[in-house]
C-alpha cells in the first residue's frame, strides 16, 4: 500500500514537470510569434493609415536621428527600430503578414528581418530628408547647414470646429530632394567631377595691382562652380540637374477644443527641402470663420436676440442652439427687458483649455446674449388709447437743459445694460 502511494506521488511530479515544461515552451513560441509591435514603436493605432504612418516616421525619424543625439545610443537603437516598423508597415503585403503572424511570419517569408535582413535605417530616412542631411557637427567636424525659411499657411476652421475640436486634412505642395539623383543634380556619381578652376575648393584668389609693387590678394567664390567644389557634366534627367523638385504631402492638423483665432499648429522640418540647408517648419495659423449667431472674444461667446415689445413688457422664454449645433439652451425672463440689456449664461461658452488661477473659474467660458427690442412701426388710435389706459396719461414734460436732475439716469433710458446674471427674475 505505502509503495503504490510513493508510485503515484512520483506519477504526479513526473506529470506536474512534463506540464511545466509545455507551458514554458508555448510562452516562448508565443513570445517569438508577436516579436516587436512596431505599431507601438511608431506610436500609431493597428487601423493607421499610409499617411498616420508616415507623418509618425518622419517626426520621431528626425527627433531620434543619431546626428541630433551624438553619443545617445538609447536614440540610435530607437532611430534603427522606427525605420524597421516604417519599411514593414509601410508596405501593404509585409504589413498583412505581420498583422496575422508577427515578426516571426515575417522571418518564415523571408522579409525583413529574415535572411535578408532590414534596409540601412539611413537609406529610408533618406528617402524622405535626402542622404546629405546633418543635424549638427558628426564624424570629421561637418558644419550644421543653415536652417531653410519658415512656410506659414492659414487654415480656415470653422467656431464649431473650435468648440468641438476636430482633425483637418491638408493636402500641401512642397519643394522636396529629388529623389533620384539624392539632390546632387548628376544622372549618376560618375557624372560629378572636381572643378577645374577652384580644383575643388571653391575659392579662388584674384590679385590685384593698386600701384607699383603694390598688389592685393582676395580670396573670392569661385564662380565657375559656385562655390561647391565640383561641377556636374551630365544633369540629372528628372530634376534637370536642380535637385530638387515638387511633391505632394498629406498633413492632418489637430485642432483641439478651445483653440483660439490664429493659434499656430506647427509641423518641424515640413516646410521646402533643399540639399545645402535643413529645412524649416512648416507652421498653420488657425483662421476662425465668421459663424450665423455668435461672436467669440477670449473663452466667452456673444449673441444678440430681438425680442418684441410685448416679449419685453411680460417676459418670455426662447430656445437658441449653441455653438455644438445640438444643444438647446432656454432663455426665460418674467421681468422687463430694457433695450441692451445682457444676459449672462454662466458655463456656456467656449472650452477652457487652461483653467485660470482665479477662483471659481471652470472649464468652459461664459454666454452672453444682448436683447434688443422690436418696436412696432405705427399703433392706431385704438392701440394708442388701450396703451395710455394700461400707462396713464403721457408725461408731457418739456426739457430745455436746465434741469439735469431729469438726466441723471438717462444711461438707463438709453438701454446699454451691464451684464446681468440669472437672478430671481431670470431663469435658465
């Protein structure tokens, strides 16, 4: 009896190692099977299109590019990494594949990462930046080139796009490095030879007699190759020997709620390219269009609602749509409206998108809603004569300036109102 229990303890542990072992084995194969999530590396959604994806390599590409981070290897190792999830992700048949089996499907099919490896993380930035691009000084002390002008663009958005924030696609034309000849503007490297004048230096020195044994030595551009060294005899056949030529860029801005009249969405390196400077930014200015009801100043929105004599006299309720274009906002008075009088709707204006130090303050601003009244054009007698028994006689005073006692309240009378806040009379 105690034998067959040792047996079955030793049946047991064989069992629960055996066990062990297999699960080990399928957390590995499972972890070889998902591989790098180059989704996450690029910082975009599974569903990201072909531009998400690009706009994403090109801004973190030239964040991490080792020039820009001399001696940070984290940076290089994650300039490497994001140019491997771009040339996968980027492709449509390699993208499928790792979609269903991972960065190990990719290595069965003999893709990136396989036998044949990954590009050099530099030809695909150089795809879009050309290859000659230095951020700063690298190997043998090459100079930062100078920085290509700003291009600014204004984006007409509308108030409810403002309130609401939104994504706005803009198709841009820009001057980018032909890529065809990597901006060197010969059909091939052979075609690029030293400059004979200047043998390469792009100087040259001109003397000059100003008297007898009297001569001056200046060192000037050479203008045979313009300063560059060397002079192309056969000129790229895509960018006749410019360098450069105009492409096409999709961009989506983000508008965030509460974004104000000629707030600026700026987009680094976007702007034209060229091969002797690094490119500027490429800046939006957000335009606000002029909207059917309301007005915008700061975090606050204006309207202005006329209302008829009778409205005023007894009170009314009205419904306006807000700026959303879907919620009903309900203005209700029981006292009398004088001509300019405004009302303040505390919390329903435009999204705050920093919350003031002042206290009280929340995350939306406030409405303002001026009333003017409608006066009748003509009352006939009858009108004329219900009227005078609802009000009295008229007053029949006659004012010759003598008496500014009579004025001093005239601003009232004029209708111009101090903003008011709903009170007892004024219900929301």
């Amino acid at each position: 009896m105690l034998i067959s229990q040792k047996l079955l303890a030793a049946r047991m542990l064989r069992a629960a190692i055996v066990a062990l072992c297999i699960l080990t084995l399928c957390i590995g194969l499972v972890g070889a099977a998902a591989g790098k999530d180059y989704y996450k590396i690029l910082g975009v959604s599974r569903d990201a299109s072909q531009q998400e994806i690009k706009r994403q390599y090109k801004t973190l590409s030239r964040k991490h590019h080792p020039d820009k981070n001399p001696g940070d290897e984290t940076a290089h190792e994650r300039f490497i990494e994001l140019a491997q999830a771009y040339e996968v992700l980027s492709d449509d048949e390699k993208r499928e594949i790792y979609n269903r089996y991972g960065e190990e499907g990719l290595k069965n099919q003999g893709g990136p990462g396989g036998a044949g490896g990954f590009h050099d993380p530099f030809d695909i930035f150089a795809q879009f930046f050309g290859s000659n691009v230095r951020f700063g000084q690298r190997g043998g002390g090459t100079r930062a080139k100078p920085r290509g002008p700003d291009v600014h663009i204004r984006v007409p958005v509308s108030l409810l796009e403002l309130y609401t924030g939104t994504e706005v696609e803009v198709d841009t034309s820009k001057q980018a490095i032909c890529p065809h000849c990597d901006g060197s503007g010969a059909a091939s490297p052979d075609d690029i030879e030293t400059c004979s004048v200047c043998s390469g230096s792009g100087v040259r020195i001109v003397k000059q007699i100003l008297g007898p044994g009297i001569v001056q030595q200046m060192q000037t551009t050479c203008d045979s190759c313009k300063g560059k060294g060397k002079k192309v005899s056969k000129p790229c056949p895509h960018c006749k020997g410019t360098r450069v030529h105009r492409e096409s860029d999709l961009l989506a801005i983000r508008v965030e709620p509460g974004m104000a009249d000629g707030e600026q969405v700026m987009f680094e390196g976007e702007a034209d390219q060229h091969p002797d400077h690094e490119p500027g930014s490429l800046v939006f200015h957000l335009q606000q269009q002029a909207h059917a009801t309301f007005t915008r100043e700061g975090d606050d929105l204006h309207a202005e609602l006329t209302i008829t004599l009778l409205d005023a006299l007894v009170g009314f309720t009205h419904t306006i749509i807000h700026v959303d274009d879907k919620t009903n906002i309900e203005l209700k008075r029981s006292a009398v409206t004088p001509p300019g009088f405004v009302h303040k709707l505390v919390g329903r204006g435009m999204p705050r998108r920093q919350r003031s130090a002042g206290a009280g303050s929340g995350k939306f601003g406030d409405m303002h809603v001026t009333y003017w009244i409608q006066f009748p054009k003509a009352l006939d007698a009858d009108a004329k004569e219900q009227i005078e028994s609802v009000f009295g006689t008229k007053s029949g005073i006659k004012w010759d300036g003598s008496d500014s006692s009579r004025t001093k309240d005239s601003n009232v009378h004029r209708g111009r109102q101090a903003p008011s806040e709903a009170g007892e009379h004024d219900e929301l």
